[in-house]
C-alpha cells in the first residue's frame, strides 16, 4: 500500500514540476524574445531610413491656405471637436461648405453628411490588448462625404480618409487636436482642390470621418450602414497628423500588408522632401515590442474590409493627445511638403492602379 501511496503521489508531482518548469521557462524567455524581436525591428528601421530626400521644390499646393484651414478647425471656438458636441458639429458643417465650393458631389446619406449613431458596446480586440474594453456610444454623430468624379467612369474611387473629431474639453482644457486631426483635414482639402483642377483617373471619394477618437467608428459606420461595399472601392489613403516635424519622418503605413507598395514608396522618395519611412506594420511576432499602427486609425477599418491601404503620419510627440496640440505648434514648412508627398503617391497610384486593370 505504501509503495502504491508513493506511486500515485509521483504522479501528482511530475506534472507539476513540468508545469513549474514551463512557468520559469516563460517568464525567463518571452520576455528575451521579444526584446530579440524588438531589437531586430530597430535595427532594420535604423537600416531603411532614408539618409537623402529630394529638394522641397514642390509647390502644387497652397500652404498658407493649408494653415489657415488647420487653424480654423483647431481655433479655442470648436472646443476640441468633439463629437455631437457644438465645436463639432461646427466642424462638420464648414467641411460640408468646403466640399460644396471647392465643387465636390455630395455623397452622403443626407446631402454631404452621413449621420450615425451607435450604442455603447464591447470590444473583444481591444480588451485582448489590454485596453478599456468599452466602447462608449455616440449620438449625433456624421460623416462627411464628397465624390470627385474620374476621367475614366469604368475605375472603382480611391478613399481619402481624415477624421476631423478630436478629445473635446476635460474641464475648462481645451484640447484643441491641431495635429491629430485638423492637419489631416486640411491636407484633404487642399488635395480635393487640386485634383479639381486636375482630375486622376480614378473618382475620389473625399471622407471626413468623425468619432475616430472613439474607437474608428465613423469609419465603422461607412460599412455597418451599408453606405460603402468593399468590392466598389480601389483604395483607401488616410491621412492623420502630418504637420508636425519629428525628425523629419513620415510614416508609410501598409507596404508589409501589401508588398506591390514598397516600389510606389521607394519613387515616391526620389520627389520627396520628407524622409518616408515603410514601418509600423508588422506583427509582433516580428517586430515584438514595435507598435503596429496596422488598426490605430481609420484605415484600420479599411484593411478588416479587405481595402488594401496606405497610412500617412508622424510619430507620436510630447503634445499628443494634450492641450497643447495647437496650430502655432506646426510646421509649416515640413507640413507643407508632406502634403505634397501625399499629393504626389496618389498620383503615382493612380497610375499604377489603371494599368493593373488594363
């Protein structure tokens, strides 16, 4: 009996043991291999970061009206913008009259807007990241919509997508969102005139997206609503925080999800004054610690609709997401020169959007 007792008491142990084990064996090696994954990531970063950009000789667009539209959406009246509040509803319909006088079609559900609204509700995804797992509700909330038509009917519409929503007021501070995201807007308005007056290939539909800040659901809605199918649409290009210089970079979002971009970015860096930097798309299984911004903005949507994308932005800065994110912060200069390094890569898609169809 006791030689028995001894036996049964081995088998209780043994597994445990291998269950210590593997518990060690974790805590000791995730931890190194995903500081390995991180590292490997930087340094093919550092690798890729351009060291030459071209001349700032790009000048198709206007910056002093890029300016004055960014500060008019980040002035102390439209109280951070955000959504349904009065500030942002004064936003989206100054964008409705832009969209009207630069000579847009409208496109909305009710002339340039695409009102939604959605209830509180549950994130499994964010919830697996760690974050709040709520999504809070949104009334009164809307898109705005504009088309701009192609030279060939026959060709689905390129989507650029720019949320003008940002944090509102938390007590008497304002948070006035002039990078993130008057400057996205502003750059679509300068690119919708200039396509005006030169019209690509493909339509362009021109989407001021709101409530970004509360979880991409403006974007969301696009498709819930059944206001836009993924098969009708070529491509989505969204810009959000583009005017302000960290180090000269901007961020190109989606050549790992989609390969046939690299070449696009590599052209585009040849008419660039900006350093283009194809990163922070990768999963963590290879790039470890290394944010992945694949699902941090509206393009996110996009992509989980199966819309191949590409994502324009600057890093995060100390005034992100803070009071003091104000237009007096931008700069001008490097602002400008990224819009017209947008500019220029829609162009180029355009193009080779048209001959793959071909």
């Amino acid at each position: 009996m006791a030689v028995k007792t001894l036996l049964n008491k081995k088998r209780l142990w043994l597994p445990a043991i291998f269950i210590l084990f593997g518990w060690a064996l974790y805590q000791w090696a995730w931890p190194f291999w995903l500081n390995q994954l991180t590292e490997r990531e930087a340094e093919r970063i550092r690798v890729i970061t351009p060291t030459f950009v071209a001349e700032p000789t790009l000048n198709r667009l206007n910056p002093d009206r890029l300016l004055a539209d960014l500060s008019w959406l980040a002035a102390a009246e439209r109280q951070g913008r955000a959504p349904g509040t009065p500030g942002g509803i004064a936003a989206r319909l100054w964008i409705a009259e832009q969209f009207a006088e630069i000579g847009l079609t409208a496109a909305g559900t009710d002339g340039y807007l695409h009102p939604y609204s959605v209830a509180e509700h549950f994130s499994w995804r964010r919830w697996l990241r760690g974050a709040s797992s709520t999504i809070p509700g949104v009334d009164n909330a809307a898109n705005v919509i504009g088309l701009l038509p192609g030279t060939e009917a026959n060709l689905k519409p390129l989507v650029i997508t720019a949320h003008y929503d940002h944090l509102g007021m938390h007590g008497d501070d304002i948070y006035f969102g002039a990078d993130d995201n008057a400057s996205g807007v502003a750059a679509m308005l300068e690119l919708a005139r200039y396509l005006t007056a030169h019209p690509l290939r493909h339509p362009v539909l021109f989407i001021a997206l709101d409530s970004e800040e509360k979880g991409l659901q403006g974007a969301v809605a696009l498709f819930r609503t059944g206001l836009l199918q993924p098969a009708d649409l070529a491509f989505n290009i969204n810009i959000d925080m583009l005017s302000r210089d960290t180090h000269q970079l901007l961020y190109a979002v989606g050549t790992y999800h989609h390969p046939w971009l690299l070449p696009l970015v590599e052209q585009l860096q040849t008419r660039s004054a900006v350093k283009l930097l194809p990163a922070h798309d990768r999963p963590w299984y290879l790039a470890g610690n290394t944010a992945d911004w694949t699902l941090s903005s509206d393009h996110g949507v996009f992509h989980q609709q199966q819309v191949p994308f590409m994502y324009f932005g600057v890093a995060d800065h100390p005034d992100y997401h803070s009071p003091r994110d104000t237009a007096d912060k931008v700069d001008l200069a490097f602002y400008h020169q990224v819009v017209e390094t947008v500019l220029h890569f829609l162009l180029i898609l355009d193009q080779q959007l048209a001959v793959q169809i071909e």
